[in-house]
C-alpha cells in the first residue's frame, strides 16, 4: 500500500524533502515507517526516534495500523520536551486563528503585538492579568546565539495550543486566555510566544499561565533551530 510521510525541522532536513510517498506493507507501523526511512535516508540515523507520530493532526501510538493513502507526521522533540504521542485533541479548529470572547489562539510571523494580546484577556471583572513572554537570549549552552528560527506543524499545533486553553479553562476560574507564538526568522531580543490570562484573582491567572507555558514547550508541534557562530541545530533533535 502507498502512504505519504511528512517531515518536519531535522527530519525534513536530513530527508531533503518535506514529504515522500512510500510503499510499505499493509498494516504497516510508525514504527515500522520509521526503520524504512533509517534505510533509505541515513542521515536520519544521526537523530533521535521519533517520540510521536500523528495522522489526521492526532497523536498515534507508535503500534497503530496504517492504511492506504494515510499521511503519517514525523514529530522531532519539540522546543521544550518530547509530546505524548496518545495524547489527543479536543479542538475542531484547523485555520491559523480561533477566536472567541474568552479564549484566543494564534500564529503569526510577524512581531508579537503585545497590546493587541492584552486586550483579548481584558475583562471589567478581572482583578489580575499575568503576562508572560518568551524572548530570544544571546546564548545558550555556552554558545554564542546569532538568531532563531521557528517551524511548525500549523494546523496540529493551532489543535493543542486549543486543547492547552480549554485544559486551562477547566481548571482554574479564568476570564480569558490568550497564546501567541511566532514562526520565521527571530533575533536576539525578538518576542517568540506571548501568553496572556485573567481571571478575578491573581492566584488562579499565575498558576494557568505557568500551566500554559509548560504544557505549550512539552506538546505543541513547534520546534526551534538555534544558528550560532560555529554552527546550528533544531533543539532537542541533536544526536545523544
């Protein structure tokens, strides 16, 4: 049977292509998929095994049967950990944005507007907004950092950043929620992800922003090569 595999940040780098079609036995694994691609791209063998893999912008287990005409997705370790790869997604949307009166989700390529993202969180009985943004250090690891670049899995990412606010949303009293992460080409300096959140308390708004930010770097399909003097690397896929 034929299936297609798409890659992204190391994988797509060290296949050399964003896709490939392959035929491979029915029933075939991810796991099985995987082993292929070893043979017929050895510059894959230099990184780490997949800790996810997904179809339909899901999660799957590494043991799920494919069939005819699926599109499996390589999931490299993003930015900040390895994502669950039986976890799955409560949300429907699949454009870039979704927007309601509490909740907001967004990727952009443009610079963070960090007013714009307050204002969607502001609520006349909020008695507390936490802001959190992530920046782009000079350094990392000892190594002179000249700017970084971010790739993601669009329509799967928009999927959890969902699943991360509605997950928020049920457990803490919040008023609204906002996640803005930013793709492309960042300097030093540069705003990669703003959250935003209120709620009546300041207690409630701090602990969902930390969950917001942790469960972000752990399970959203984002991923960040850093360029630094002597070289470059997607993080959390060099070789160990």
């Amino acid at each position: 049977m034929f299936i297609s595999v798409r890659a992204f940040a190391s994988y797509r780098e060290a296949i050399g292509a964003p896709s490939v079609r392959l035929d491979v036995p029915a029933g075939s694994t991810p796991s099985q998929v995987w082993d292929r691609l070893l043979g017929r791209y050895p510059r894959l063998a230099g990184l780490p095994k997949p800790h996810a893999f997904a179809i339909n912008e899901e999660y799957i287990e590494e043991n799920h049967a494919l069939r005819e005409r699926d599109e499996l997705v390589l999931i490299p370790p993003v930015s900040g950990g390895a994502p669950k790869s039986s976890q799955s997604s409560q949300s429907s949307q699949s454009s870039q944005s979704s927007q309601s009166t509490e909740a907001w989700v967004e990727l952009v390529e443009q610079t963070i507007d960090i007013n714009a993202v307050l204002e969607r969180v502001k609520h006349p009985q909020a008695g507390g907004i936490v802001l959190f943004l992530g920046t782009v250090r000079d350094n990392d690891r000892g190594r002179h950092v000249k700017f970084l670049e971010y790739e993601a899995y669009q329509p799967m990412a928009l999927k959890e950043m969902n699943r991360v606010v509605e997950e928020a949303r049920r457990r803490w009293p919040l008023l609204g929620i906002a996640i803005v992460h930013r793709l492309g080409h960042l300097g030093v300096g540069d705003i990669s992800v703003a959250i935003a959140v209120s709620s009546g308390h300041r207690k409630e708004a701090f602990e969902a922003g930390r969950y917001a930010i942790d469960t972000l770097k752990q399970t959203v399909p984002i991923w960040k090569k850093e360029v630094w003097d002597a070289g470059e690397a997607w993080i959390g896929s060099e070789a160990t």
